[in-house]
C-alpha cells in the first residue's frame, strides 16, 4: 500500500508539474497515465495475492487449531471478523480510486 500512494503521488506531482509549466504534451500525457495505471494495477495484484495468502493462512490456523482452541502461547491470526472485513476495502479500493484519478487526469488534458 505504502509504495503505491508513494508512487502515485509522485507520478500526480510530476503530472502538476509538467502541466502548470504548459509542457504536457498528448504522448506525454498518455504515456504518464500508462505507468501510473499499470502501477496500480502491479500493486493491486501483489495486494489480492497478500490477501489470498492471508485467508490460505486463516484456513491452515483453523484446520490446525479448530473452534478457536489455539495454543496459549499464540495471538489469534486475525482479530474482530468485522473490522477485518472492513481493513479488506483498502487495499481493493484505493488502486481503483487512483485509476479514477488517472483517467480523469488523461481526459482533461486530452480536451
């Protein structure tokens, strides 16, 4: 998650930049928005695999430990169901969000 606001934000930075100056040309331009997207959707995909890996994990835990009866000297693998469920919409949504961001970006400047 880290690297892709890091990322995007200097990739949004650069597009201002280049922008504000009247330097952006339409190869330019469509050239940006294809790395940012393509970025985005790297990091989506290593996301959804850390998720997949995740629930792998939870399966194993429970298979291994049923009903909750777990060894005393190990933390439960996840916490409360619900905010676990919630902590899933992240890593989904905000790759998605920047992809919004990108397409309106590349349709305003090819206007």
């Amino acid at each position: 998650m880290t690297w892709l606001i890091i990322t995007q934000s200097l990739l949004i930075a650069l597009w201002v930049g280049v922008s504000a100056r009247k330097e952006m040309t339409p190869l330019l331009g469509v050239l940006t928005f294809m790395v940012a997207i393509a970025w985005a959707a790297l990091i989506f995909a290593g996301l959804h695999a850390a998720q997949r890996e995740i629930k792998r994990l939870s399966g194993l835990y429970e298979t291994n430990y049923p009903g909750g009866a777990r060894h005393p000297k190990l933390p439960p693998l996840i916490g409360n169901p619900d905010s676990h469920l919630l902590g899933k919409w992240a890593p989904y949504g905000v790759p998605f969000l920047f992809a919004i961001v990108w397409i309106c970006l590349l349709w305003r400047s090819l206007q």
